[in-house]
C-alpha cells in the first residue's frame, strides 16, 4: 500500500447523498416529529429549507471541506490496531480517529457545518446548550474563528462539575449561562436554549449539538457528521480492500454513530452496533441505555418523539454514566428507528468495563481514548475474540480522552495524582490570601 494512495481520494469532494431523510413531518418511522412552541415553526421551516438547498450545493460542501481541511486536520486517518488486535486473538481492530481534530473530537463536523449555515442565514449571533461542555467548548472555538457573539447554556450542576471547559469558552469569548431550572443539567439547559431561541429568532441561530431534537435537527447533524464514515469506507477500501464485518460506535445522543454508520449502511454484511452507557447496573438511575435493554420507552420531550428513559408518568429518569457524553435521557430519533428495524443492533458496556478499554488501548496502541469512544471499544473488545481472524472490526474513537483526567486518574485510584490534587489546591488559595 503505497503512502500517497492513503491520502488522495479519501475525501467525499460532493456533497453526499443522505439515505436517512425523514416523512414529510420529519418523522423517521415511528420517531422524529417537531413539538416546539408555535413561534418557533418558522425558525424550523426556514432551517429544513435551508438543509434542502445545502444539500443539493456544491459550494456549501466546499466550503465545508475546506474549513474542516484547513482548520481540524480532516481527513481523520483510520489506525490499524496490529498489537491490540494480536492481544485480543480474533477480527483484525481499525480505528477512526475523530480523537484527533479540532477540541479533540467529532463534534467539530457538527458546528463548523451549522457556524456555515448560519453565516448563509445572515444570523449574528450562536446559542447552544451544553451538558458536559464538550459541544459548547467546540461551538466555542468555531464562533471565535467565524466572528459570532456566543452564548452557551448549561445546567449550574454542570457548571459546577465542569469547571475546566467552563474556563476556556469564557477564555474564548462565549458567554456562560448557568441554568437554575428543574436537576440544573443537560435537559434544563436545552429548554432554556429553546427559550432563548424563540425571543431572539431574527439575528440567533441555535446550534444544536447532536442528531436529537426536532426536526431537522437530527437530520442535518446526522448528514453532516456523514463525512466520518464516508472517510473510513473509503480508507478501509485502501489500506483492507473490503468492507469491515462489524462497525462500533458509542451513542449518547447519536450523532458519532450516525456519522460512521452512514458510510456502510445498506451493505447487508457489514453489522452496525451501537453501543450505550451500561453505567453501575441495570437499576433504573444506575444508567443511561435507553434502547439496550429494554428499558427506554416511546416518548415525546424536548421536541421530539423517540425512546426515553422515564417512569409510568412520562417523567424523566435520572441517568448515570462514567462518561458524562452518553448521560442523556433521549436517544437520535434516526437510531431508534434504524434498531427498531434490525438495521442497527444496540449494545452497553459498563463503567467498569469502560475502564478496562481504556487501559488495554494505552498498553498496547499509545492512544488515550475518550470515556465515550471508549463504550464502544469495550463492545469490541469484548465480541473480537470470537471473531475469526481474517474479520475486520472498525471502531469510531469519537474523541480523545485528556479531557477525562479526572475521572480517569481517580478510576485508577492513583495516589500522586490526589496529592497533586491537593497542592494545587493549596497553591489556590495562598494566592488568594496573597
Ligand atoms: C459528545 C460526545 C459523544 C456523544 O455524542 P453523540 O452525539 O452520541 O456522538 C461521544 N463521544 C465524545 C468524545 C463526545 O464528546
């Protein structure tokens, strides 16, 4: 395999063609729809038309290509796990490498694509919410870069929680807004980001960060997150020349999965597995997998139908994973159609099982995966080795995992780094009395 090869024609120079369009009422299936406030329809409609035109415009994809290729490093490589694969004893591992661009993972592809619409709308001004803070660090750097006032609102629990992406999109010129509302978490903050939306509707576009919510938001996140998976088929042609066996992706909202899964989907031998937060159990609270399981149900909140975690009433469940990514109650409306049709299978890995990825990743690869990617890694991990070894696994590692110091270092209850926990600490506060 020659190096140049692995370079040219790996990126989707057109704009793709989208198979996973929704009914005329944004419904896929069973799951989608828009149930938003009525000032909000036209905010909806002038969106929907806009994905329409982009769609079909190959300038809006060049540009796109072109942010991406000049800002983010796409394309991402796809990695052959050699030593990870040898270790495990079955399918032959490769890596996608969203770890790698711009904030350290997918979800650039998302916000570059909408920080173009927006400019095409003629907009001011960016809203989004944020739960970890990972789509609002990522809307953050892409509003600085394209000259947008910035507000991101986040539940005050996570602001509290998240103090370091909390830090730079201050640093960056995005403004933080703490919501005081219902837990004080992602669900309260995309509320107030919708509230926010429908009194500033004529200079504010909302960015929305995942392929959830009403119509067409799942749609046009899931197509533009499309560029991933294209990538990987074309790469795995090159440097495997065939399709792989089985693709993973991890799912919190499900805008990762959709991406890489769109590069295989219709090829009947290649199986689509999703994989969700298995958290500390199967209790309700204990986790966050709403269609493995079993335990989501149909539902309709925050504009939207699909599968949420909630009691007999319709309310909410609280929901628990290691990785605060996949913590989401909702799940992309596209994915839950896409298992309820055996089109995709829908997968958990624990926390502690998550942990295990992790370590197994660093040994015998050098890389650091996030606590999301790392869900789907575990899956792998665990179905590999029954896999015979001329089979391919391919696995999105969606991001990178420094951004989980904390939790990492504590998972592996290391000493030095609690004491240097401390001093810093210390450092603060002497400076502070200074
Ligand atoms: C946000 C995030 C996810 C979960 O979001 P999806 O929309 O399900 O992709 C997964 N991995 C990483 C690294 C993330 O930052």
């Amino acid at each position: 395999m020659r190096v140049s090869d692995l370079i040219s024609g790996v990126l989707p120079l057109e704009p793709p063609k989208f198979p996973l369009l929704p009914d005329s009422r944004g419904y896929f299936g069973a799951f989608g729809g828009t149930y938003v406030p009525e000032i909000l329809i036209p905010n909806l409609q002038q969106l929907s038309k806009t994905f329409d035109q982009i769609r079909n415009d190959p300038t809006f994809w060049q540009d796109y290509l072109h942010e991406l290729v000049t800002f983010s490093g796409r394309p991402t490589p796809v990695t052959y796990a050699k030593n990870l694969s040898k270790t495990l004893g079955g399918a032959q591992i490769y890596l996608k490498r969203e770890d790698l661009g711009q904030t350290g993972a997918h979800k650039v592809n998302n916000v570059i694509g909408q920080g173009l619409i927006a400019r095409r709308l003629g907009k001011k001004r960016i809203i989004a919410e944020t739960g970890a803070g990972q789509h609002g660090m990522a809307t953050a750097t892409m509003a600085a870069r394209f000259g947008f006032e910035c507000t991101v609102y986040m539940g005050e629990e996570d602001v509290e929680r998240q103090r370091p992406n909390v830090f730079w999109m201050e640093r960056l010129g995005t403004r933080v807004v703490a919501v005081k509302d219902g837990t004080r978490t992602l669900k309260d903050a995309i509320n107030e980001a919708m509230r926010d939306w429908s009194t500033n509707h004529e200079d504010t576009y909302y960015a929305l960060g995942t392929a959830c919510g009403p119509h067409p938001f799942p749609a046009l996140v899931a197509w533009l997150q499309s560029i991933c998976g294209l990538e990987a088929r074309a790469q795995l042609q090159i440097m495997l020349g065939k399709m792989p066996d089985r693709v993973y992706a991890c799912v919190g909202g499900g805008s990762n999965a959709l991406g890489i899964f769109q590069g295989f989907i219709g090829s009947q031998q290649v199986q689509l597995v999703g994989v969700e937060a298995g958290g500390r159990g199967t209790k309700p609270g204990e986790h966050a997998s709403r269609i493995a399981g079993g335990a989501g149900t149909p539902g309709i909140a925050q504009g939207y139908e699909t599968i949420f975690l909630q009691n007999s009433d319709g309310q909410m469940i609280d929901t628990h994973s290691v990785a605060a990514g996949l913590d989401y109650v909702g799940v992309s409306p596209i994915l839950a159609d896409l298992s309820s049709k055996g089109l995709v299978k829908m997968d958990r890995a624990s926390d502690a099982e998550v942990v295990g990825a992790i370590k197994l990743l660093m040994a015998t690869e050098g890389i650091i995966p996030a606590l999301e990617s790392s869900h789907a890694l575990a899956a792998a991990f665990r179905d590999a080795p029954s896999m015979k070894t001329d089979q391919a696994i391919l696995v999105n590692v969606s991001g990178r995992g420094d951004k989980d110091i904390f939790t990492i270092a504590s998972a592996f209850d290391d000493d030095s780094w609690k004491r240097f926990l401390k001093k810093k600490a210390e450092e603060g506060s002497g400076s502070l009395k200074a």
